[in-house]
C-alpha cells in the first residue's frame, strides 16, 4: 500500500537568464492555488531546447536565483541538474527527486508554451505517468478545450473532470490549467536592456539587477561567460 505523501512540493525549472518578477509571481500564485508546501526552483544546465543561444554560466543563474529567492521559506533553489553531467532532461531530474523523496507528491510547473511542445520532450509520455503538471498562463490566453492541447499520441489516456477543472490521466496524475498575473516581463528583454544601456529597475529583484550590474552580466560584445 503506497505511503501518504508527507509534503506537496512544487517543481519549476528554466534557465532563469535572468530570474524576473514575471517567474517569481507566476510560481508563487501556482504554489498558493494548489496549495504546495514549497517550491524547487532549478536552473537548467544544459537544456536540449535552447541550443541555439549561449546560455550564461550556471554559477551567475544560480546566483541570481538565490538572491532574487532570499527571506522567501517557501521558495528553495536546487543545484540538482547543474550537478548533473550532460543535457538536462526533465525526466531524468524527476526520477532523481522521487528515489530521494519517495513519499512526496510532486508538481511540475510550466508555461502554456512549453505544454504545447512537451511532444518534443524526452520521454513526454512517461511525464504524464509520474507528477502531477501545472500549466501556467496569462489573461488573455485561456484554456477553453483543454484536451485539445494535449499530445495526440497521448489523448486517449485522460478524461476531463469539471469538478477540479483538469485533465486526470490513467495513472491517476493531473495536469491542471491555471491562470497567474500576466506581468509581460521576458528575460529576453532584460538582456536586450542591458545590452542597450537602458534601465531594468522594477523588471527583476534589486539584488538580482544589482548582481548583474556587478558582474557586468549581457553587456554588448560581452561573452555570456
């Protein structure tokens, strides 16, 4: 008989390049709505979809995630895939926290524009089969057809339940659709401001823009190193 999870753990994962307020809201909405203990935030390594932009080094995100997190109990950085050699896949990660936390219930969080490639992911329908998934989006985007958005490969295996507005697999896990602040904040356009010389006060914790200022983080002509 399988144990009574102990914690509701929320997982958030990206490359954080840089952490803004448009992640940190939209995490901490999701964390209240569905009532999770605490949420692991991850700075991705090496991640398989963004090849084609150097990504800055791990040390600097890392370092940005802390500060911008710091004095929040409920908010938790983890090294988890930076330790970890090679590309950074999200069910390698999964697998990992699950074999050190066997009786925690756990929460991937993402953006509605990575659901809607998460075909492309490696192993995607196994995902289904181990965590619960939120989905997070932003007014004026909707969901109205939520299996409409599902992999097709992967349609069959859910059923719709209205009482909890989500999609509930064969496995038992759910994705739900949740709608957080829409802050119009990108972390492209944070680097395009400094690279520009124009000001990124109010789009990024103090600490973190400060952190950039320091390190001269984006500047033009700078490597991302």
């Amino acid at each position: 008989m399988p144990r009574k999870p102990t914690e509701h753990i929320g997982i958030f994962g990206g490359t954080f390049d840089p952490i803004h307020f448009g992640h940190l809201r939209a995490v901490d909405e999701a964390r209240e709505i569905l009532a999770c203990d605490r949420i692991l935030l991850i700075p991705t390594a090496d991640p398989p979809h963004k090849r084609e932009r150097r990504i800055t080094i791990a040390r600097h995100r890392l370092e940005m995630l802390r500060k911008a997190i710091r004095g929040c109990k409920d908010l938790e950085s983890s090294t988890i895939e930076i330790d970890r050699p090679g590309l950074s896949y999200t069910i390698d990660t999964l697998r990992a926290l699950q074999s050190r936390k066997t009786s925690t219930r756990w929460t991937l969080f993402m953006g509605i524009d990575a659901f809607r490639e998460i075909h492309t992911w490696k192993e995607f329908r196994t995902l289904f089969s181990t965590v619960d998934i939120a989905v997070l989006s932003r007014p004026p985007e909707r969901v109205v057809r939520p299996r409409s958005i599902l992999p097709v490969a992967v349609r069959q295996d859910f059923r719709y339940s209205p009482d909890r507005k989500s999609l509930v697999h064969a496995s038992g896990h759910r994705v739900h659709f949740l709608s957080v602040t829409a802050l119009d904040i990108s972390a492209t356009d944070i680097r395009d401001r400094v690279r520009s010389g124009r000001s990124i006060r109010f789009l990024t914790p103090t600490t973190v823009r400060r952190y950039i200022e320091s390190n001269r983080l984006y500047r033009k002509g700078r490597p991302a190193s």
